[in-house]
C-alpha cells in the first residue's frame, strides 16, 4: 500500500511531463502548417485583387491597408487545416517512432495523450469562434469599404474625345479637357483645349493643334506635351484684360491624377458576411417581423376590398365576423346563406367592379408575395451565416478527434499521406459546407442542420477511430499506403459480395 501511494506523485510528475511533450511537439507542424498555407491563399488573394489596384498610384499606407484586411479572411480558412495537419503529422511521427508503443508498453494508453489536445483544441476553439464573430466581420467591412473608395478614383485613360472630360489632381488642381481626336494606342491628341479652372479669380485656356500624353513610371503623374498653339488667360484682377501666348511646344504637367483616393465615412449598411452575430440575429428579428406583418397586411387588404364591394361599414363586418345561421355557412367575416336572393347586395354587384375589385386583391397579393419571399430568403440566408461561424469554429476540435487515430493506424505514409490526407478531408468539409450553405439559402432544408451536418459526419467516424486506437496499435513495419489501400478495397470488395 505504502508502495502504491509513492509511486502516484511519480506517476502524475510523469503524465505532465508527457502532457507537455506531446503539446510541444504539435506547436512547431502547427507554425509551420499554418505559415505556409496562409502564405500560399494569401499571396493569391492578394494576386486576384492586384488588378483592380494597379495603375491608382494608391500609396503605401492604402496598400498596407488593404493587404490588413484581407488577411483574416484567409486565416478563417487556414487555421482549421493547420490544426489537422498538425496533428495528423505529429501523431504519424510519434508512431512511426515507436514512442506511442513504448507509452502504450508503460501503462500509458493513446487515448490518455488526447485529453490534452482536447483542452487545447477547447482552447482554439473558442478563439475561433471570437475570430469569426467579431474580427473577421468588421475586417470584410472595413475590406468592401476600402474597395469602394479605390474603385470610385477615375483613371485617367478613360478620356473620352469630344466631350469634355475632369481631371483632378492630387494636389487640388481640376482641369478641363476636350480633344476632337484622342488616339488611345500612340496615346496622341488632335484639336485640344484644356482649361484651367484651379485658381479662384483666374481663368486660363489652353488651345493646341495637337497634343501627346504620357504617366511617368509610377503612373502618378500625367504630362501632355501640347504644339503649335496658344495660352490665353483672364484674371478678377485686371477687368477687361486679356493675356496671350503663343507657343510652339508646352508641357502641361498634371501630378496625381487618379490617385487622391477619397475615404468616405463607411455607412451602416454591412452584408451578411460583414455582420457579427448580434447584428445577424438582430436583423433576423426584424425580418421575421416582416413577414408576419405582411400575412397582417394581405388580410386586411382583403377584408378592406370585400367590405368596399358589398358596401358594408365596418360596423357591420365586425358584427358579422365569424357568424354562423342556421343553414348557412361562415366565409371569411361575411355570412352566406345559400343562393342570392333578388334585392340582396350580391345580386346587385356590379360585375366589372367586382372584377376590379378582385383585380386590386390579386396585385396586392404578389406584391406581398414577392415581399415576402425576399423577407424568407434574408432570414435563412443570415441564419445560415450565424451557424456558419459556430460551425467552423467547432471543427478545430472535430480536426483533432478525427486526425489523432487517423495518423496512429497508418503512420507509415510520411509527409505525403499527412498532405494528402488533410487536404482530402478539409476538401470534404469545405464542399459540405459550401453546398449545404447553397441548399439552406434557398430554404430547402434548416441552416442549422446544413452547416452543423459537416461536423457530424466527421465526428461519428472520428469517434469510432478514437474508441478503437487504445485496442490496436500499429508499428513502422506497417500502416502505410499499402495498409490504407487494401483496407478501402476491402470495404468495396465487402460491399460487392453483400
């Protein structure tokens, strides 16, 4: 007994040393997956938008900007994946090793070194979910801004001739251009007239038989190089004065055209993506009562019409709301009692007004109808957005379950089976994600279940390789391709036979 009791302080000293040596050795696959993953979708979310910036001569400080908030999109997506190959690599190393066999040799069994990880995971999971509800939104709003703001700059080659064109400048400057030729390939002008409103009190014109244009290399500065004409300029200054100059060859210099980026003060309205959960939910309330409200608004709009028709007040249709005589039946508020009988106000309605009056229900139905389906559309839309962030967080953990036992049975396939298999499995995950975010939109099935249906269906064969990887270890004499090859032939083969 007194033996038992000295060794549990050992025993615990133990598993805490093993605690810490099996977190430290998924930190550095981690960075490292995590690094070059987020490197890689970066690099090409930044090259799909480079075009849209190019030739703005936008400044560091916009370019920095923007490169800032596009970034957490991506880690949205990278950050899930890094922990799977995390951990796919670090427990096919441990096995392939023999370590996870040696610990299994000393009492200590696989399913024991989960238990930290799953704290962990507990861990990135709830940072996860706080990246996904406030950070991520109000960066893509902050992103769609800024994409607004630099897609309003006016790029100068967009000149057109004969008509007379704004230029502004970076440094305040507005000028007036009309040419009666502007030949876009040699980038030459014809009958040009440009004038110069900058200064107050000052009125200068330009007039040039013809005319070059050219940026400089940055494309920030646009020069013209105007010839044989004349410079003509009127001042507040001197009343009735005229000052002219001709010229052979002038450069007219225009400085940051096209690149004085103006920052609008962003408006309240965000999309779906740029909502954090309490704006979705609030915004899911306010259609929810929309559309109760136009199921209100139909129905009075009906009773309105019908009450109009038969000429009753409304006295009288409250009074016959929901009245039933004997041998007669109850239709909507008004009372029906067999076959009209002559003088009664059915027999004296008037056809073509009650046609009308039908005519005004019916639009007013596929209005609210219309209404109605955008109305239903933005809550399953939004819905599906607010799961969506839940979803994602939570399958860092699901990652971890499912990779743990995964790399245990087959350790033997190297960096190759680690890279194939994370990629498989996030591929699987994203287009689950992805389609049943397309079906919940169009409201064939609850948002709820579309996004959480993912994680399911990892977490039930996720579970069963968990509560089978402490009864069979494999070696590195096996559990390689070959190992993961005959099994998946063997299902189908069973599956042929059945």
């Amino acid at each position: 007994m007194a033996r038992a009791v000295a060794r549990r302080p050992h025993h615990q000293a133990g598993m805490k040393i093993l605690t810490r040596y099996v977190i430290r050795a998924h930190i550095g696959p981690f960075l490292f997956a995590f690094t070059a993953v987020t490197g890689l979708l970066f690099l090409n979310a930044i090259a799909q938008r480079m075009e849209n910036l190019a030739g703005r001569g936008l400044g560091v400080d916009v370019i920095g900007e923007f490169m800032l908030y596009s970034f957490p999109h991506v880690v949205a997506l990278t950050f899930p994946m890094a922990v799977l190959v995390a951990v796919l690599y670090t427990f096919s190393d441990l096995t392939g090793r023999n370590e996870i066999m040696a610990m299994a040799a000393g009492g200590v069994r696989a399913t024991r070194l989960l238990w930290p990880l799953l704290v962990v995971g507990l861990g990135l999971t709830a940072f996860m979910f706080w990246f996904n509800a406030q950070v991520l939104p109000n960066s893509n709003h902050r992103l769609s801004t800024l994409l607004a703001d630099i897609g309003s700059t006016n790029p100068t080659l967009e000149l057109r001739e004969g008509v007379v064109n704004e230029v502004a400048t970076g440094d305040g400057r507005r000028f007036f251009l009309e040419a009666r030729q502007i030949d876009a390939t040699t980038n030459t002008l014809s009958d040009v007239i440009i004038t110069d409103m900058s200064r107050l009190g000052e009125n200068r014109r330009i007039v040039a038989r013809t005319g070059e244009m050219a940026f400089t290399p940055d494309r920030a500065d646009l020069y013209f190089t105007l010839h044989d004409g004349v410079a003509l300029e009127i001042t507040d200054d001197r009343p009735g004065a005229l000052q002219r100059m001709d010229f052979d060859t002038q450069i007219l210099p225009m400085r940051g055209v096209g690149t004085e980026l103006e920052r609008r003060v962003s408006s309240g309205t965000r999309g779906d993506r740029e909502m954090t959960i309490p704006q979705l939910a609030t915004f899911v309330d306010q259609q929810l009562r929309s559309l109760h409200g136009l199921a209100e608004e139909s129905r009075n709009a009906s009773i309105h019409v019908v009450r109009t028709t038969l000429g009753l007040s409304a006295a009288e249709g409250e009074t016959a709301e929901g009245e039933t005589a004997e041998g007669g039946a109850s239709e909507g508020w008004f009372r029906v009692d067999g076959p009209a009988e002559a003088g009664s106000t059915l027999s004296r309605l008037d056809p073509g007004l009650l046609d009308a009056q039908l005519d005004e229900i019916l639009s007013v139905h596929r209005i609210n109808d219309a209404r109605w389906r955008v109305h239903r559309s933005n809550v399953y839309r939004y819905r599906v957005e607010i799961h969506k962030k839940y979803a994602i967080a939570f399958a860092c953990l699901i990652f971890i379950l499912l990779g743990a036992p995964f790399a245990i049975r087959f350790p033997q396939g190297g960096v190759g089976m680690v890279i194939a298999t994370s990629v498989g499995i996030f591929f699987l995950y994203w287009m689950g994600l992805i389609g049943g975010e397309r079906i919940a939109e169009r409201g064939h099935v609850e948002p709820w279940i579309a996004m959480w249906l993912p994680n399911v269906l990892l977490a039930v064969p996720a579970l069963g390789l968990v509560f089978g990887m402490g009864n069979r270890l494999a070696s590195n004499r096996g559990g390689g391709w070959d190992n993961l090859r005959a099994r998946i032939t063997g299902i189908f083969q069973r599956g042929e036979v059945a």
